[in-house]
C-alpha cells in the first residue's frame, strides 16, 4: 500500500511562520508537522510512501532523506510547476500503479486510515473521500451523500446562505490507478474542483466516508495555536519526543541536557527541548519550549510556543504567542495574546507588542517601543513615532496609507473637536497620497482642516501666525532619502511641535484610544488659495523695499523645482530683482527629490552667476527652508561661512539686537556682535529650541549653520525665501559686494566629525565626558562644550541616531585638527570601555 503526501504547498496563508521553512516543516511539539502524518502512516502499515513537493524541496528531503531513520520508504516527486493538487499527484503516476491514499503533509489527524481503507475496498470506489464535520464548513468543501455513502454534490467553499450540510472534505482520498485517466497530463488540474465534479458527472463509483476522531487543517496562525491549544487539553493524541517526567499533577516533558532549576512554577502540559535552560523562579503553562533555549527568572508564559534557540530575558511575559527560530525577547517585555514573532528578530528591554501583532522575519524592536501594528516592510520599530517634530520613514513601507489615516485619528484627538488646522504637502505624488489619508483620520475626530494643497513650509508657518488655526502639518519628500517621507508638526503659532505635544499624540497613537465623531459632526475640508496674498503682504511690508528697487539686482536662483517657484520669481520682481530662474517649475513625479548632485548643479549655477555678472547666485533646497548662496564672483557659501557673512551684513546695518546661533556655531559670531555692541544667545541644537528663541522680541536673527535662517521681524520661522530676499536687501544697503564683506569677517578653523556609537552607550559616553572635563572651563547647553581659551571642543550626542558629533574651533586648521582628534581617540576609548 501506498500514501502520496501532498507537500508542496507556498504556505502564503500561515506566514510568517513559513518565511524560511515549508509549511509541512512547522514545528509542531517539537517536531515537523510532516513527520506526525508519517507517523499515522506508519501505524496503519502504510510504509511505501510518495511526497509531492514543490516549494524549498530541499529542506523536507534534507530531513526525510530516503525515510531508514523513520521506518519507512520515500520516493520524491517534484513537479516543474505548480500543477494543482491532482496535476502534482498526475506528475508521480509511474509510482502508483495500484490503490493508494492521498494525504496533506499539514495536517493534525488522529483519523483510523484503515477504516477508510476497507470503506473505499467493501464498496469497490474508484475514489473515496474522507469527511468529516466542522463547526464552520465555510473555508472548505462541503460533500453531500445519499444513503449507501455515494457522492451526490459538492459545494465547495458556500456562503452561509448555500450551506446545507456541516461535512467537509478533508484533503485525504483513497484513490484506484483509473482515475489518472481524467488527469490530463502537463495541465493544472484539482481534486476537488475539477476531478470530482468529473467523476460525479460520469457517475463513477465515487464515495464518501464520515471518520470519527480528531482533524485540523493547519493552514493560518490562529489555526495553528489552536492546533495547540486542542493538544494540551487532549483532544488528540500526539507523540512526543521528550521525556515524560514523575511530576504529580504535571505534565512535564523534558528533553535532554535540560536545566531546570526550580520546576514548582511550571503547571500543565510543559515540554521543554533539549539543552535549554530554565533559570531561576519562572511561570510556565501550557508551553513548548524548543531546542537551545534560555529562559531567564521572572518570566511568564501561559500558552506559548517557542521554537530553537530563543531567549526570553527576565522578567517578560507571553501569552499565547509564537515565538520562531533565534528571537530575543528583551527584558520586561510584553507579548499580549495572538503574537507571531518570526525567525532572527530582536525585541528590546521593555517592549510591548498589542495582540494578534505579527512580526516578519529580521526586524530590530528598540527598547521601550509599543508596536500596535504588523512589521513587514522595513528593518526596524521604534519606540517613538518623532523625530523632533518630524515623523520620518519609507513611503508606502513604513508610512502607509492605513498608518497615517491612523496617525492623523490620532492627531485629532488631542485636539478639540470643531477646531481648524492648517495643512500642505510637497509636490511628490507619495506626500499627496499620504496627506490624503491622514486628512481623513483628523476629519474622523471631529477636526476641520484647511488645505493649502501644494506649498511650502514657510507659508504654512507664517499662515498660521495669523489666523486662528491651533495647528498645522506640511508632508513633504525627504531630501536625503528619496524614498522616504516626511511629517512634520506645528503648533498654533507655526513653531515646531513640543515634545510634550509629540509624546502626547504618541500615546494615544499606541492606545488606540481615538475620538470618533459622530456622523453628523465629521469635520470639514475647505481650501484656502488666498494665503499666498497674505504672505506676500507680509514678506514684502517686512523689507526695504526701495532700497532693493534701486539697486536693482541679478540674481540667479535655482528653485529644484519646489512649490517657490510658483511663489518667489514674483516678490523678487516686486523688489526690483532681475530674476534668471532655473529649475523654476513643479514636477510631481518628481517631486521634492534634488535632481542631481547638488555640487554638481552649484557648479552650474557659479558658471551662470559669473557669466551674467549677477550679484548674487541661490540654491534653495526642495523644502525651501535653507540656501546656499554664490557671490558675485561664483564662490559658494553654505554652513559656517555663509553664516558668518548674514551676521557681518547684519550688523554692518546697525541693526541692534540679539542674534541666536545654536550651541556648536563658531565663536567668531560672538567677536562681531561685541565690536557693533550687539549679543549673542546659544541655544541647543534642536530646531524647536532655536525657534524658541527666534520668538523673543530682541532677537534680530536666528541661524543655523546649515544655511537656514530666520528673521523675527518677517517670521520666527527658517524661510528660504525670505532669506534670499533679506541677502538682497541687507547687500543693497551695506552696497559692498559678499566677497569683500566675507573678507572683513573675522575667521578661525572649525572641524567637525561624527563617530557611530549605540544609543545604549550614549549616556556613558557623556558621563566619562563629564568626568574627563571636571578640571575644566566647561558648558553644558547641549551636550558639554570645553573651552581652552579662545578654543573650545564640543562633543554632542544625537538625539536621533546612532552617532557622537564632535566639534572643534581654534585659530587655525592645525590647532583644531589636533584638538578634535584628541576628542575622537577619547570617544573611542571611551567606547571600548563601555562595551
């Protein structure tokens, strides 16, 4: 007698836990589901057996091999395609040259075969079905019979509305030779939707056999567990291979080289693998522990699986979850019920994962995070949504639609209801999509939303200083990555969202804990195209405007086809500017993404800008916050030197006042503001913190040394345009050229570099810094700030990656190089001792 095992099968349905075995080949108490219907083969002395396979043959053959080790005889078929059921059984025929019975590899089955087998041979059946009945007949095919057990009809997979029978085909058939003569051979050919209904037509001896016992399609997740679930409370039987203990009022199964060091807090059906270790005081029930594993103190587990080799930290709790090959679960973390962990994924210290969670293979959960939703895309979950401000990931990957429809939710409820925002995007057709969606979440909360469409974050700040909106966001396309979108926040009055705003909204996010309006009280979409008119009344009542007039500048800009270009050409205009616009339209497919290397295009636009005999040449970058700028000649200005030439112009035009630089801006900004009797404010590095301080009323000037910069008379917010405009007036008025008032400027060496370094190892690393700088001149604004006289080195950690920034300034390139070594081999060293 023969048995065809039907092992081919993708396992789609039951991913993730198939993402790097085939189905038949999930664990299940240990051992390959495959290898208990091996088994039950074997018991009915059924030993010749044919396994069909197809998807990552190798690993049932590299398990099975000829079949010695298991008693039986195995014969590998594998189709070149995916065949159907009975096409893949057509593709073995020269193996089955008598009766012989049909069975799937991913079955749980307790099923007497050799009943079903004298059935089919009492009634000489061309084909027997086995049936069995189910609660819930709808996911599978139900069989109808008449009194003498003959096949009447078939329905496969009906609405409740059809159902008129609660027994189903099982998938295990005992079948004669003859009935390769219905399979044609080469073509897709099915069991159940194409032979039977055949046979059934032919009125071929076809019959139906009801089984008693127990039987489970284990073809998803849930089914699986459940699978579980029905064989700790023994309503199947299944062998085991680890040994059965002498514990009264226990079920305990241990294998060998186990350590268990104290077993009163195991309770029920607990097997546990060979050579893992349970450590200390634990809480274990209803459970399977793989091969390898380690099982630290404190942790709890009430109905779980956990394959080879993975590693539960203390103090974690899990319940009825899978835990794959090579997990670590981080200390105090939190599984709740239904979640599926796939192989090789790490989960951090603190970690709590929301029911029915699945986790596809190869992912990083950072310590702390809360993860709501399943993590397919993507290598990582972090624990907070916001960087600063901004929420950051992949477009369609990271950020979804369905992600931000939630977040925008989300977004609302901190909100009250009936209350305005102001929203707007970036020319990119993903920031649209996206911008779409997380609308609909804020007009679900019950929030209106005013939509500027397409424009820039300077305009969404400024419009938001003056109207009665208590927030805003802008979506745009990241610079630095392509493929990754960018949400930023605001508050009422334009500035950067808060932490407390940004935690605030993380929670309930997490929670799920989202206000929905009623349906008569949803909020309201409404467009606002005259916001650019109130702009341009304030940008150009902020400016000397007859000064640029008559000095009717050339200036060259290249607008890397951002929403400025629709708005800029016309203000310079307006202050007398000729304007050689380059890159000056919106392209949506291609967005906020620089078109080419940005070098690159300022070699083009210097050429430009001296060929012309312009006064001044600007890049903007996409998301029109900051600029490089050209001189007259074509020399390129950005970061430190652009910002010492807007302080030096700024106070060659005996504007009194305080200027605010972050705390790494070079100190050459302190000697100009002290000749012209003006102050300097540091600030920390944060946007937020820098546009605080851009809010208090003596501020004159607020700047990055990236090249944004924010001028408090127009807006206490980084705006590129404006920028460009207030470089016009201030070189207008002062009448020198850039170059010449760059070389009055004061200069000294500045270095920067970063250096990789973990989070985990950040606030060690400050600490030793602390320690190293006791005897000292040091601040601590943000990160510390050492100062040797008129030099200074500043070693600053990110707040958002993986990296310690160090700055150094001196009088000349050498004294700083040296200094900022010195930092460098510190840090490293400090490193090394922390690891």
């Amino acid at each position: 007698m023969k048995a065809v095992i039907m092992a081919g099968g993708f396992g789609t349905r039951i991913q993730p836990l198939t993402s790097s075995m085939p189905k038949p080949m999930i664990p299940l108490f240990n051992r390959p589901i495959m290898l208990h219907i091996v088994e039950l083969l074997k018991k009915h002395d059924i030993t010749d057996l044919v396994m069909l396979l197809y998807h990552q043959p190798e690993v049932i053959k590299k398990f099975f091999r000829d079949g010695s080790d298991f008693g039986v005889k195995i014969t590998y078929v594998t189709p070149i395609e995916d065949m159907g059921t009975a096409g893949a059984v057509k593709a073995a025929e020269k193996y089955l040259d008598e009766r012989f019975l049909v069975i799937s590899g991913d079955l749980l089955t307790d099923f007497n075969l050799k009943k079903v087998l004298d059935f089919h041979a009492d009634n000489k059946a061309m084909a027997t079905i086995t049936l069995t009945s189910v609660k819930d007949p709808l996911q599978f095919g139900v069989v109808i019979t008449d009194k003498e057990k003959r096949i009447t009809q078939f329905l496969e997979k009906p609405g409740w509305g059809e159902v008129i029978s609660d027994t189903i085909n099982t998938g295990i058939y005992v079948l004669e030779p003859e009935i390769f003569n219905y399979i044609p051979k080469g073509e897709n050919f099915d069991f159940s939707q194409d032979l039977f209904p055949l046979m059934l037509q032919n009125n071929d001896p076809l019959f139906g056999f009801s089984a008693k016992g127990y039987w489970r399609d284990i073809g998803n997740t849930d089914s699986y567990r459940e699978a579980y679930h029905d064989i700790f409370k023994g309503r199947v039987n299944l062998k085991i291979d680890e040994e059965k203990q002498d514990f009264v009022g226990k079920d305990l199964r241990i294998g060998a080289d186990v350590t268990l060091e104290e077993p009163a807090g195991l309770s029920g059906t607990v097997v546990i693998g060979d050579n893992s270790q349970i450590r200390g005081e634990v809480q274990i029930k209803d459970s399977v522990i793989g091969r390898n594993c380690t099982i630290e103190a404190g942790v709890k587990l009430n109905r779980c699986v956990l394959w080879d080799n993975a590693y539960v930290k203390k103090g974690a709790k899990v319940t009825d979850s899978v835990i794959c090959t090579n997990v670590r679960v981080g200390q105090n973390a939190v599984l709740d019920e239904g979640v599926i962990v796939a192989d090789d994924t790490s989960i951090g210290d603190d970690v709590k994962i929301k029911s029915d969670v699945k986790i596809w293979p190869r992912k990083v959960i950072e310590a702390g995070a809360t993860v709501t939703a399943n993590l397919i895309w993507g290598e990582k979950w972090k624990k907070s949504l916001f960087e600063g401000a901004i929420i950051k990931g992949l477009s369609n990957v990271e950020l979804t639609p369905e992600f931000v429809a939630k977040l925008g939710c989300a977004y609302g409820t901190t909100l009250p209801k009936g209350s305005y925002v102001l929203g707007g995007r970036d020319a990119n057709r993903s920031s649209r999509m996206l911008k779409r969606c997380f609308v609909g979440g804020l007009l679900s909360a019950g929030v209106n939303v005013r939509d500027m469409t397409m424009t820039s974050l300077p305009l969404i700040r400024y419009k938001l200083k003056t109207f009665g909106e208590v927030g805003g966001f802008h979506f745009r396309q990241s610079s630095d990555d392509p493929a990754s979108m960018e949400i930023i926040f605001l508050d009422g009055d334009g500035l950067d969202f808060s932490s407390n705003m940004a935690k605030n909204l993380e929670r309930i996010f997490f929670k799920e804990n989202f206000r929905r309006a009623h349906h008569t009280e949803p909020g309201a979409l409404i467009d606002i195209p005259q916001a650019i008119d109130f702009y341009r009344e304030g940008y150009l009542r902020a400016l000397n405007v007859d000064v640029c007039r008559k000095a009717a500048w050339t200036v060259v800009v290249d607008f890397n086809y951002s929403p400025a270009s629709q708005v800029l050409p016309m203000l310079l205009n307006e202050l007398g500017c000729n304007v050689v616009a380059l890159n000056a339209y919106v392209d949506d497919g291609r967005g906020g993404c620089v078109p080419k290397p940005k070098q690159e295009g300022l070699r083009q636009l210097s050429a430009i800008v001296s060929s012309l005999g312009a006064q001044a040449g600007f890049w903007l970058e996409p998301a029109v916050e900051s600029i490089t700028l050209l001189d007259e000649t074509g020399a390129i200005y950005d970061g430190i030197q652009l910002l010492s030439l807007v302080v030096a112009l700024q106070l060659k035009t005996d504007q009194r006042g305080t200027i605010a630089v972050p705390v790494q801006a070079p100190s050459s900004i302190e000697q100009m503001a002290l000749k012209k009797k003006c102050s300097v404010t540091r600030t920390k590095s944060s946007d937020r913190a820098m546009l605080e301080a851009a809010s208090s009323s003596e501020v004159i000037l607020a700047a990055a040394p990236d090249g944004r910069f924010a001028f408090p008379r127009f807006q206490a917010a980084f705006d590129g345009m404006y920028a460009i405009a207030k470089l016009v007036e201030l070189g207008a008025t002062v009448g020198v050229p850039f170059s010449r008032v760059i070389e009055e400027a004061p200069s000294r060496a500045f270095l920067e570099t970063s250096i990789p370094c973990p989070f985990e190892m950040k606030g060690g690393i400050m600490r030793k810094m602390s320690e190293d700088s006791l005897e000292q001149e040091a601040s601590f604004i943000d990160g510390i700030k050492v100062q040797f006289d008129n030099d200074w080195a500043l070693v600053l950690p990110d707040q958002y990656s993986s990296f310690v920034h160090i700055f150094a300034e001196a009088k000349d390139e050498k004294t700083a190089g040296k200094l900022l070594d010195e930092y460098r081999k510190k840090v490293e060293k400090w490193k090394k001792e922390l690891e």
